[in-house]
C-alpha cells in the first residue's frame, strides 16, 4: 500500500532514529502546547521518543495550569544546551521564519500547521489544514492509529480546540467538529471548566484594585493609573475592563515601568483611531502606536520629569489624551 504524503506514517518514516525536537510559536498558548505535547506521546506510541520546547515566556495563569495539571514536559529553548544542526525539528502550530517563530538550532524537516503558509521554508514532511485548532490535526492521528487516549490527554486537546476556536465560534470546521466529538466522550468536563473559570491570579487583583480605586471618567474616556510595574498582558486585561464600563468608549491604563511609563489604550468609539490618538498624546515624551481599537506606549525614564510634578502627573496625562482625543474628533467631523 502506498503511503499518503502527509500521513502520519509517513511522519514517522522521516524522523524514526534522529533526535526529534518539537517546537511551538513562541510564547505558545494552549492550543500548540497541547498539539505538541499530545503529538510528543502519539510519537511515543510508535517507539520514537521527542522533546517539547518554545521561545518566549509563559506568563498566562491558565497556561501554567495545564502544565501543572497533566504534568507536561516543555522545555524553555533558550535554557538547552545540547542542540545540534543534525536534529529533526518538527514546526507545530507555526512556520520556520515566521515573525514568532524564534530560529531554533537543528534542521526543520516538517510542519504541522493550521494557519496559511506564510514562508516558503522547503519542509520535507507537511501536514497543513486549514481549521480552527491544530490540536484537531493531532486528535484526528490518535484516531487513525487507535492510540488509547486517556482523560488527561483528552481534556488536553479538547481544552486547545476550545481556545484556539473562541469556544467553537471562530474558524470551526467539520474537522474540528469530529476531533470534538471524538474527545468530548473522554475528556473531563470538571477540568475544562476549571481552567475556563481560572483566567486571574491573587496577584493580577492588586492591579484590578489599584485601577478600580483610581478610575476617572471625562468625556466618556476612562483613564487608571496603576502605581507599581505589572506585565504588559494583566495592563491590557485591566483596560478592557475599564472599556466594560458602560459610559465608557475609550480607556486608557498607565503602569509604572522601570522609571518610565507603560499605556494600554482600547477604544470602541466610531470613527477614533486609538493608535493615532496615543501617539499624538504622548508626542515630545514618549511612544505609541497601534490599531483602531487597541493601542499602547511608553513613557521613558529621562522624559518623563517632562510631566512635572509627579503630584500633577495624572491631570497632565489626562490633559494631553484629552487633547488628541478632541483633535481626532474634531478631524473626523471635518471629513
Ligand atoms: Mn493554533
């Protein structure tokens, strides 16, 4: 019988008796930890033995619950010490040269991928689907070969199909739809709600209440200031909350940031262009940038005794915002 190109036999073909890394996106979510990982024991289950490992960070609470929670073996590429040009790295959930794919030491011989290609990388294995989830690609392998799965695996996969589909509302195929079903019988439904109820930590509350205590509203802009460092993803988070205020349209969140500043700005008011609003705020003293929606910047260390008084600090942020906001308004109803 002849063997499909993108078979999963076929997989095993090329990488049987090599050293066999297996490397998500950078900064991976749950969707590449659980195709690499589950992808790592169908391996296995075929006598070839594999090794998780990404660049960046893992910063999110519910990324470092399912680490913990199925005892999951990624490794931090940064931290290996041992790579060699001669072993197979396998791209899963992402492409070699793509913008967060870091450059890892070996030979990247395959991609498994549900994203569009994006470079033109010769891989000698591809396994490509357009889908919602990679993990459907990986589930729909243990289903071909039969592998037993046990609950943690499955909760595993099913958890990433959730996450990379927005809860089965974005880019849903029939694929994953039968990866679903298939996990869905095994997988432990306790869990997934676990981790879906566990997206703040203890710590991310400090900021939560920092923000809360310190809100102001002007003309439907919400601005906080949160008076200590926090990570760039809990200042967003605190901003979209902001944002949930119903008399607010655009919200504005600064942190404190080695000396300087750090902005997180997300607007849903027609017609303001939020990363062109930052930046002629903070114009003369700093950064920003960004999209219609969502925008952030910063304020370096040397520039900011621009601001003043540090008793005065928030009036003179309010005041510029305020300003651009005004402006771009102004400019809008002129066109
Ligand atoms: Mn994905």
């Amino acid at each position: 019988m002849e063997v499909k190109k993108d078979s999963f036999q076929a997989l095993t073909d090329l990488l049987r008796g090599h050293r066999v890394i297996l490397q998500t996106h950078d900064f991976p979510d749950p969707d590449a930890i659980a195709s690499a990982c589950a992808l790592k024991e169908l391996l296995s289950y075929k006598g070839i033995q594999s090794e998780v490992m990404y660049f960046g960070k893992i910063e999110k609470i519910n990324i470092r619950m399912i680490l913990d929670m199925f005892d999951l073996d990624v490794k931090d590429a940064k931290e290996q010490k041992d790579l060699s040009e001669s072993d197979y790295v396998v791209t899963i959930d992402g492409q070699k040269n793509n913008s967060n794919f870091s450059n890892l030491i070996g030979t990247e011989v395959a991609c498994i991928d549900h994203h569009p290609f994006v470079t033109d990388h010769e891989y000698a294995f591809i396994r490509h689907e357009i889908t919602g989830a990679c993990a459907s690609i990986i589930t729909h392998w243990i289903m071909e070969e039969h592998m037993p799965v046990s609950k943690e695996l499955a909760t595993l996969l099913l958890y990433g199909i959730k996450m990379d589909t927005r809860n089965f509302s974005a880019g849903v195929t029939h694929y994953d739809i039968t990866a679903f079903d298939f996990l869905n019988g095994i997988a432990d439904v306790g869990q997934i709600s676990h981790l879906d109820n566990s997206v703040l930590e203890l710590s991310d509350l400090r900021a939560y209440g920092a923000a809360i205590e310190n809100i102001s509203i002007y003309d439907n802009v919400g601005f906080s200031y949160i008076p200590f460092s926090c990570p760039d993803g809990l200042i967003a988070s605190v901003c979209e909350f902001i944002l949930s205020l119903s008399s607010v349209e655009m919200a504005v969140v600064y942190a404190e940031r080695g000396g300087g500043l750090k902005f997180s700005v997300r607007s849903e008011a027609p017609h303001m262009n939020a990363g062109r609003m930052l930046s002629m705020a903070l114009k003369g003293i700093g950064n920003g940038g960004g999209h219609m929606s969502m925008a952030g910047g910063i304020v370096y260390p040397e520039q900011r005794a621009v601001l003043g008084d540090p008793y005065f600090m928030e009036a003179v942020i309010r005041e510029r915002i305020l300003n651009a906001y005004h402006d771009l308004n102004e400019e809008s109803k002129n066109v």
